[in-house]
C-alpha cells in the first residue's frame, strides 16, 4: 500500500477522526436518517453479514475471495484498520483509491451535517465509514456485500442491512462494558443480525450462545446450519505456509483445499466461509459449488495481522488476539506449527482487556515477554502490564520497553542471545491488540 500522498483524503481522514475515533453511540435511527437522505445504498445489493467474538475479519476475508473466485463483483467492510481507513471499505478485493473515497465522503458530509443538527450526538466515526462503505457498494456497483459488525449486532450500526445471510463466528467474553457480562448476554446482541427468513450459517458454539442464537432464528423463522451438524472440518493437515483441508459443506464434500492460513481456528473460520457462500449461491443437498472454484478462493486469501510472518532470522509474527479466547487460538497454532527453539514476545494491550489471562496463556510458549504501550489513548500503561507479567512470568522473564520500536529491538535482541548457529528456530511474537499489530506492522514492514 502505497503512502498518502493526497492532501484531501488527509482533509477527510482528519474530519472522520474528529468525531472521536473510539467515540460509542448505539443509536441506528441517525445512520438509517442518514442512508435515507442518501436514498438507500444498502439495498441496492444483497449483502452476508458477520457477526461474533472472534474471526470475523478473516472469515469475512475467505467470503469475499470465495465469491470473486465465482466471478462476482464483491464489497467488504471490516473493522478495525492496520495502516489506513480505506482498508475497511474494499471492492474487488482491494481497498478503495484515496479519490473515491474523498468523492464518497463530500457526497455525504453536507447530509451528515443535516443528521448531527437534528440529533443530540453527532454521527459517530463508524456510522460515517458505514454510510461511506455502503455508499461506495451502491456506486461501484457491487454483486454483493460481506459485512462485518463493529461491535455487537442488534444496534450496530451495520444492521441497516437486514442481509439474508447472517453468519455468527465463536462468541466469547468481550466488550463486556457494552455487551453484558455473560456469554448469553453477549450471543443476544449479537443474534440482533438475524432477521426474519434469513439463512444463519453458526460457528460451533457454547451453550450459553447457542440458546439466544436458536430462539433468535425460531422466532423470526431464520433456516439455521451449525457447525458440527450441517457443516465443519473433516479432516486437516499442517503445510508449508498454511494447511490443507476437507470440508463438509452443505452441498457435500470439499477435498484437498490449501488456505495460507495458520491455526485450528482458520479452519474452522474457513468451513464457516464455505457454508455462507453456499448459502448465498444457493447450494445445498442437491447442488455442490465447483470445487476448483472453491480451491482458487481459498487459496488467495489473506489476512494480514494474524499470525502474519513478517520476517525471518529470527521469525517475526503479528498476531491481533486481544481477548482469552482469541489469544487461545493462537497460543495453540503457533504450538501446532512453529518449531520454536526460542520465543520471544511483544505485547501491548488497551486498559479495558484481561490481561492477565492474556498473559497465563502465553507463558507455556514463551521464552521471555516484553511489555509495551500501542499508540490508543485506551493503552495499558507498560508499568501496570509489567506488574501483571512478572506475577505470571517472574521478574527475570519480563523486560520493560514503553516504545514499540523499542520494544521490538529489544525482544529481537533477547531472541537472538544465547542462540548458537542459525536463527532459523528463532522468533519474536507480537500480539495483545489489533493496535500494537497495526504500530509493529508500520515499523517492520517500511
């Protein structure tokens, strides 16, 4: 990706982070007043929309390389962005041009001046990028949209869709302040996607998220296929630089498929993936999608910032897990498919997150850790994450390093001591936030 070199899409990103970058407000009638000034982007395309704790951005990513690879012209919007605002809106694949975005924004900024005048809050950040991406599909135009929620699902402000197939990856504890403190409480918000007659492709779920996600679809008649009886992984194998997978979709099996993604939890984001896209092609018992369609789709997936290798003697890998059940997933595939003699690791997280059990379960993996700040005004200060990680990890395991260019000299340094011969077994990890990812990723891939 190219440096921003356009003085007015630095004009436009500077108004967005005016109106307060992590600022919450959970109120859809201000973007539905909004799209409607704007006659309705949202419904000129059908749309797939994501939910979940956890792999939403990659399986949204697997969706849309699945889709193109079947010929269709896609839009995505995910959040939250490594490197710039115009990754959460992409068309083909490829993050929106600085001139589309500048046009789409000073189309709608006069209309959202309309809104903020009749409303007690202002549009929030999100409700804007949401008005710009589903603006943007509608002029492209677009075949369809996969579209991941912000945070939540009954009021987020991507639920304008009402899509006709809704896909809920694994929930767990997160944004408890905004969500409950409950698994149940959580799966509730997030069943909110689920309107009425649409087809509901499910992660494999606890069975505190399961109920609300069964009695959500009983009760607007939603068809529901779950992983583990309509759907899942048959059979997986690590490869070199990814793995290969059988999968039983709705529409059969799907053999011999490469994804060039790391961990247990791709797969299964990857059979979440395949189901959705059967939904929407219309597959089913009857009818299976062509399998080297499906193969070439998988195989040009990516997904930055998770488990990314982004480089080698010693290995650096990027890796967004915030939360315990994200950072499981992790802790396990870099268990599975890194031969590591040595592990360092980098983290950084915000002050809302558990830290601690963050940090519990690294330590089985990690040689040493070195705490840091990201650059969120919401960042754990390193002193308070430092206290935390030598509770776990003893005072002789954990460095201090508040910068991030520090923090990851010194983590590369510490790898690489002690370390006779090649670094080949060497590595550094650094994970705690899609924050700390996004500050390491501008640092290290220059």
């Amino acid at each position: 990706m190219s440096d921003r070199t356009d003085p007015a899409f630095a004009e436009v990103e500077a108004a967005l982070n005016g109106r307060g970058f992590t600022r919450m407000h959970f109120e859809l009638e201000k973007i539905e007043s909004l799209l409607d000034l704007l006659g309705s982007p949202q419904r000129a395309y059908p749309s797939i929309h994501l939910t979940g704790t956890n792999g939403k951005t990659s399986t949204a990513r697997m969706i849309d390389s699945l889709l193109r690879a079947f010929g269709l012209h896609t839009g995505r919007y995910t959040s939250p962005h490594l490197e710039t605002v115009r990754e959460r809106i992409s068309l083909d694949g490829e993050p929106v041009s600085e001139e589309r975005f500048v046009s789409t924004y000073r189309e709608i900024a006069p209309l959202a001046e309309l809104v903020d005048q009749r409303s007690a809050e202002p549009l929030t950040y999100f409700d804007m990028t949401t008005a710009l991406a589903f603006a943007t599909f509608a002029d492209a135009p677009v075949d369809v949209a996969v579209v991941e929620v912000g945070l939540g699902g009954a009021e987020d402000a991507t639920n304008v869709i009402q899509a006709g197939v809704a896909v809920i990856t694994p929930i767990g504890l997160d944004h408890t302040e905004w969500l409950g403190d409950t698994i149940e409480d959580i799966a509730l918000h997030k069943a909110g996607i689920i309107h009425a007659g649409a087809t509901v492709i499910a992660a494999a779920q606890e069975e505190e998220a399961a109920r609300p996600i069964l009695e959500r679809c009983a009760e607007v008649d939603a068809t529901v296929a779950r992983e583990g009886a309509e759907f899942g992984v048959l059979r997986r194998a690590v490869a070199v630089g990814g793995q290969v997978l059988t999968i039983q979709g709705l529409g059969g099996v799907y053999e011999e498929i490469f994804i060039p993604l790391h961990g247990a939890h791709q797969a299964q984001n990857a059979a979440v993936a395949l189901a959705a896209v059967e939904a929407f092609l219309g597959a089913g018992t009857r009818r299976q999608l062509d399998i080297e369609a499906v193969r070439e789709g998988f195989a040009a997936t990516s997904s930055p910032g998770r488990l990314e290798r982004v480089r080698t003697a010693p290995t650096v890998l990027l890796d967004g897990a915030h939360n315990p059940h994200g950072m499981a997933a992790t802790v396990a595939a870099v268990q599975e498919e890194f031969a590591f003699s040595k592990l360092v690791g980098v983290l950084a997280v915000l002050g809302d997150k558990d830290a601690a059990s963050l940090l519990e379960l690294l330590e089985p993996v990690l040689d040493s850790v070195v705490v840091a700040e990201n650059s969120s005004p919401r960042a754990m200060p390193a002193d308070e994450l430092a206290e935390l990680a030598r509770e776990v990890f003893g005072p002789d395991r954990v460095q201090v390093a508040r910068e991030m260019p520090d923090a990851i000299e010194t983590a590369v340094a510490e790898a690489e001591s002690d370390v006779p011969g090649e670094l080949s077994g060497v590595g550094v990890l650094i994970t705690g936030s899609v924050v700390t990812v996004a500050d390491a990723r501008r640092l290290l891939k220059r």
